[in-house]
C-alpha cells in the first residue's frame, strides 16, 4: 500500500497545502511556507478531511503514536513533536521542517507508508475490533475529545468504544 498525496484547499491562510491518504484514511497534512526566508513546512496529523477525501483515522491518540514511530523509524532517533489541541478540542501531533516543496512531500509519503504500517499491525492486535458501533456512538457523544462519556448507572463510555465501569 502506497501514500497518495492530494493538494488542499482547506486552510485559506496557506499559499499551498497537501494531504496524504494511506489505508484508506487521511493521516496527515503539510502546510509549505517560509520562515525568515528559509523554506520549510509543517507536517500535522489530520484531525478533518477535505471535502469528498477519505475520513480521518479516528483514534487520534493512535495516530498520534503511529507519528511518533514513523518519524522515529525514518529518522533513526528521537524527534520532538509539538502536540497540541486545535480550536475545536482535538488533540493533534505537528513538526516543522525546513526543506523544499519536493523534499517535504516526498517525507510526508514516506510518513504516511509508515504510519498506515504501525496503523495496520496495531488493528491487527486490537482486541475491541468490534467496538467500532461504540465508537461510533462516543463520537456522537462526546464533548471533549478523550474524556469518557458517563452513560447511565456508573458506566462510561471510552473513546475506544469500551465501556467502563
């Protein structure tokens, strides 16, 4: 499986924008620009999808960890990434980069190929596959991203689509 890179007109404020789909979810997004004339970019995991692009991969704290991993597999050492939450409580991981526009795409494809691997191999041990109903209701649910939803008698609801006592 292969990184697809789609240019994004999301963000208005950015001169040019990309986005990559790997498995079938949008993982990532980099936003090119110029810092004190050097050129760069910043590469976040996706927390939105374009208009008609495949839907972001829901677990966010996951992804996260899969960027963690990617950077790490591909850098051969630690690398500090920022997390942060945006504007509407969705947590999400960013680096900023300095390179060319051909030198950071090429790094977002291969950060992708990375994490869609660590994503696929993570699902594969998943015990609670079948909790993606339950996930699906805590996303209906929920009011801030990660905080268990209380449902009823003591039990809350995970936004792994556990329940919990």
């Amino acid at each position: 499986m292969s990184a697809t890179i789609y240019q994004s007109t999301k963000f208005y404020h950015a001169r040019e924008q990309y986005f990559a789909v790997a498995g079938e979810h949008t993982l990532l997004r980099l936003t090119l620009g110029s810092s004190g004339g050097r050129q760069g970019g910043a590469i976040k995991t996706a927390t939105a999808n374009d208009f008609g692009a495949p839907p972001v991969y829901r677990d966010r704290q996951a992804l996260i960890s899969a960027m963690r991993v990617g950077i790490q597999n591909l850098a051969g050492r630690e690398v500090d990434l920022c997390i942060d939450i945006d504007g509407k409580g969705r947590w999400f991981a960013e680096i900023c980069l300095p390179g060319t526009r051909d030198q950071l795409i090429e790094l977002l494809t291969l950060l992708a190929n990375e994490m869609a691997r660590y994503l696929r191999r993570s699902a594969e041990d998943d015990h609670t596959a079948g909790c993606s109903d339950l996930r699906d209701l805590y996303d209906d649910l929920c009011i801030a991203e990660g905080v268990p939803v209380y449902l009823s008698d003591g039990m809350h609801l995970g936004s792994d689509g556990r329940l919990l006592q």
